[in-house]
C-alpha cells in the first residue's frame, strides 16, 4: 500500500506558472490551485477505483488503513460523494468478520423483493450493533443491515442518504415499514397485533405517566422479538450513538426526548 501511495505522489502534476509568494489566500482562491487539486482528486479517485475492480484484497488492506480518511469526503467534497459510496465499504449483519467487507452495490444484490431501503446501524463496535435489540427483526426476517461502527460514520450519514436511488436508513431511528418485503401471513400477524393495541392501551398509558417528559412517546413496537423494550430516535432527531459522542466529546448536545418502544409479545409486557 505503502509504494503504492508512493508511485501516485511521484506523478508530474502540470500547472501554469504559480507566484513565488504562496499565502493562505492564493491556496485558496486560486483557480490554478483549485485546478490542480481538482486534477489530483480525480486521479487519486481513478486509481483507488482501478485498484478495487483489478485488485480487491489489496484494495482492503487500503481501505483498512484509509477508509476513514476518504469516508470524510463525502462532507467536504461532495462533487465526489457518489465515487466515495462505490468505494465505501462496511461490514453487515451476515458479513461481520474480520476480513469481510461489502459494498454498497454487493448490499442492493442481495436485497429482499420488495426491499427499497439500504438499512443501517451504527454504535462502537461491531460486537455492540449486532448485540443491539434494533436489530432483532431484521435477523428474524433474514435482512442485511450494514454496520457503522467508524466514529466517522455518524457525520457522514448528515451527507449520505442514498445510494443508486435507495434511501440509507438507520434502523434506530423513525418507524420500520416492512409491507412490501413481509409475507402475507406475517403481515396479518402484524395486522392482528395493532389490531389488539386496546388490549395494551393500560400498560401503554401507565409507562406513558410513568416516564412522563423524559420520553416523546411510548408505543408498540414492530422491531422486537425478544426484548421487552427498546429506546428510538424519532427521524430528524440525533441518534443515541451520536448523542453519546457528543457527550465524550463535551459538546452541546441537542435536545432529544427517545420514543419507548414495548414488545407487545413479551412475557413482561
């Protein structure tokens, strides 16, 4: 990897004649720097691209080392935001690994009929996400989700949010529709479950005065099938994972009230 960077960096970059005097101005002003740094990005990008079709374990063993590094171009260089997604690579709920990585294009692929969103997670590490409730579901229904556990990725999903015309979707976050992937008997379990949603109105009303202002809303939930509950990020609100980044971090978080999700079908509830 090593040589190589190297051999790019040896390439002759052509330019017309620039000022002796190089200020902080020029470079970043300057419509021959900008020139020149457009010219190297595109290069740079061909060949990390060549690299991956012609070469894909040692593009890994790149994407290792650098895959942090080019994830934060798509916030600062978004005239290149879809050559940086065909690069990105993640590890999944059924690709978890070490060594195994996919694509965003090897996740379309193998998309369930009928699926029309790339589902997400994101969390510290890879052994957090696939412990985490959110994804009980999915493992149920034999859905990929994509595993974001870079410190990196939370910002990049601000910029990132299709892919090839599919909506990216963080599974911690707004409400899960499933009715053009799910069989028709799972959609009438479904059906029969909100359709006994009385039958819980009590236990709902009575967590609801409980936790009072310290959640937004306390519902049903269609994502577990296992644990007794679970705390979601409505959709345009911070995630918990970033919530608890910008903690370590001692930013100002934004206010944020989770909804409370029960599992209608657990013992508890």
């Amino acid at each position: 990897t090593s040589r190589w960077l190297g051999d790019v960096y040896k390439r002759q970059v052509d330019s017309s004649d620039l000022p002796l005097f190089v200020s902080r101005e020029i470079l970043q002003e300057s419509r021959d720097i900008k020139s020149i740094r457009d010219g190297c990005t595109k290069r740079v990008l061909n060949m990390i691209t060549e690299l991956s079709e012609k070469s894909p374990d040692k593009f890994l063993d790149f994407w290792k080392e650098f895959g942090q590094c080019l994830k934060e171009g798509f916030g600062e260089d978004f005239s290149n935001k879809e050559k940086l997604a065909k690069l990105a690579r993640f590890k999944s709920s059924t690709h978890s690994s070490e060594n195994d990585f996919v694509s965003f294009a090897d996740y379309i692929d193998r998309m369930k009929q009928g699926q029309e969103k790339i589902y997400v997670i994101t969390g510290e590490s890879t052994q957090a996400v696939l412990s985490s409730p959110h994804l009980e579901i999915f493992k149920k229904k034999d859905i990929e989700v994509l595993l974001l556990t870079d410190r990196v990725d939370e910002w990049v999903l601000n910029f990132l949010n299709e892919f090839e015309g599919k909506a990216i979707q963080s599974i911690t976050k707004g409400a899960l529709d499933f009715d053009k992937i799910e069989s028709n008997e799972a959609k009438d379990a479904e059906s029969e479950s909100v359709d006994n949603s009385d039958k819980f109105k009590v236990v709902i009303e009575k967590a609801t005065k409980v936790l009072g202002s310290a959640v937004k809303q306390v519902r049903l939930s269609n994502r577990l099938t296992d644990s007794a509950c679970c705390l979601i990020s409505d959709e345009h609100d911070v995630s918990g994972h970033l919530e608890r980044l910008l903690k370590s971090a001692g930013q100002n978080i934004p206010e944020r009230k989770p909804i409370f999700e029960i599992n209608p079908n657990h013992p508890i509830v």
